[in-house]
C-alpha cells in the first residue's frame, strides 16, 4: 500500500487520541466522580442554595435565666457621655439638665450610689452603669436614672415608664411598683407626661444598637424629679437617699414577687 495513503489515517488516529482525555475527563467530572478540589470552590448540595426563613428572634423563646443572685442594673444618666460608642455617637454632648450648680449626671449618680446602698444589703449584685451600655446587658432589673428640666420652674413630679416593646414581658410590673414606692417615699408628684423619648430610649433598642439591655431585661427609666424646681431639689439634690429608698423599695418588691429574693 502506497505510504502517503496512511500519512491522513494516522493523522485521525493520533487527532482521536489527544482529545479522547478531554471527553472522558468531561464525562466524569459532569458524573461526580471526580472534580478539583485545589482550587475554586467546592461542588454545591441543593441544600446549599434554598436558605431558611428563620424568626430573628426565635432564641428567645427558649431563653433562660443564668443562674444566680438578683442582678439590678443603675444607669447614670448622661455619665460618661462623651465615650459612648460610634453607633450612638448623635448622643455625644448631650448632657442632660442643669441647676443651681448641678449637672444632671452629679444627680443621676448620687441616688444611683445610694440605691446600691441599699440593695447590696438584700444580698443583690449592683452594677452602676454610665451612658454607655455593655452590649447586650442582662439583668433582672435595668433602672436608666435621670432628672428632668424644664424652662418651666413650676414643673414638678417624677416619671417613669417601660419600653415601647417590651420583650421581657414585666417591664409594667416593674412600672408599678417603682411608681408606689417612689411617690410615697419621696412625697413627689407622678407626671404623666411620658414622652416618646422615654418609651423609645436608645438602651432599650437592642434589636437596634449593640450597647443596649438584653431582650429579657426589665427596663425602665425614672425621671426622678425636676432639676430645675426648687422643691423637687430638696429631695434629688440635698437628700438623694430618699429617692434612693423609693427606688430601691420598688425594685425589692418587682424582685419579691418573681421570687428572685
């Protein structure tokens, strides 16, 4: 047979033989039986593609109590204020009200040192917090102190009131019992003049802000008086431990009946 004749067949053949690994490698890699795992990213499992449709806020219904002694948290209203942290950094030089000397924050810390005081006596863990919360802060009862102020120096009377959401379900008992004790003790008026600010205070949103209670604390914050009247000073400014008792007798009698004392 003439050889120039076989010089195409050979050509095909060795053509055939280049590419046969091209199609084996392709049919096996489409099969599963094999794929590269140095480099790019792994093969994908359906379960990969469909996400789940979670509640955020499922873990909550299966919360606990940690362990332990009542835990009661004061925070000082407008202390520190000038470290609180960048998500809240709006709030930066926001001092509070002022008065015949004081700065709001000398106020909110007396009585908050006081009411320590008093529940250290009942075997309770105190902490005394500045503006800036821990992130996701527990404990059994978070207390912000503040006092208020008002161009109007005939304004008197306390307030207080629970978060706009509450998930911790006994911010209104708390409510309750702090407004029996701090009127009958301190002699205060109760105004019930509750602002959006109060019901919307930034420690309470913690589905919002990192430094803020955790859901299944207790919240409330307490004006404690007006700063800016005369006869409201004569309790919070010269005789805070009388606020102090009124608050203190509040939070004993919210811990008695969750029978945490």
């Amino acid at each position: 047979m003439d050889s120039t004749l076989l010089i195409p067949v050979f050509k095909k053949i060795i053509f055939f033989l280049l590419i046969l690994p091209l199609f084996v490698g392709g049919f096996l890699v489409g099969k599963n039986y094999f794929a590269p795992t140095d480099t790019g990213a792994p093969p994908y499992v359906i379960e990969d593609l469909t996400p789940p449709d979670p509640d955020p806020f499922e873990w909550l219904n299966t919360w606990t109590r940690p362990e332990g002694p009542a835990r009661v948290g004061l925070q000082v209203g407008h202390w520190k204020n000038n470290e609180l942290p960048e998500e809240l950094e709006r709030l930066r030089g926001n001092t509070g009200a002022s008065a015949a000397g004081k700065s709001e924050w000398e106020v909110n810390y007396a009585i908050a040192e006081e009411t320590k005081n008093i529940l250290a006596e009942k075997n309770i863990i105190v902490d005394i917090l500045p503006s800036t919360v821990p992130p996701r802060y527990w404990a059994d009862v978070f207390v912000a102190i503040h006092a208020d102020g008002s161009t109007d120096r005939s304004a008197s009377g306390f307030k207080i009131a629970a978060p706009r959401r509450d998930f911790s379900g006994n911010a209104i008992d708390l409510v309750e019992f702090i407004t029996e004790t701090y009127g009958a003790e301190t002699k205060l008026l109760f105004d019930d003049n509750i602002s959006r600010n109060m019901t919307g205070y930034y420690a309470f949103a913690w589905w919002r802000y990192e430094h803020a209670v955790h859901p299944k604390t207790a919240s409330v914050i307490l004006e404690t008086g007006f700063l800016t009247n005369a006869n409201d000073r004569k309790i919070i400014v010269n005789r805070p431990e009388v606020s102090a008792k009124g608050l203190a007798n509040g939070i004993i009698k919210y811990l008695t009946s969750k029978e945490l004392l």
